[in-house]
C-alpha cells in the first residue's frame, strides 16, 4: 500500500514530463532518483502483482 501511494505521488508531480524533472521530485519527497526512476517505470498494479510472490 505505501509503495503505491509512493508511485502515485511520484507520477503526479512528474506529470508525464510536464510537471518537476526527477531531480525536484527526488528533493522534495527525500527519496533517491534511483528511486523516482524506478517507481515511474512501474504502474500502481505491478506493485501488488510484486508483493504477492
């Protein structure tokens, strides 16, 4: 549940691109751009498909 609330946040202020740059979401939510980038590669179903194995 908290990584797709995470993943949400994420796609929300990345906006596909029109929103922050990875580097301005990466300050504002104190996680790493590794982080961001990974999260925004995922959609919120692939979280709990990953979970459940």
């Amino acid at each position: 549940m908290k990584e797709r609330v995470m993943i949400h946040k994420i796609k929300a202020h990345y906006d596909e691109g029109n929103g922050l740059k990875i580097r301005a979401i990466e300050r504002q939510l104190c996680i790493s751009r590794n982080t961001v980038r990974k999260y925004l590669g995922m959609d919120e179903a692939a979280v709990e498909v990953r979970k459940s194995h």
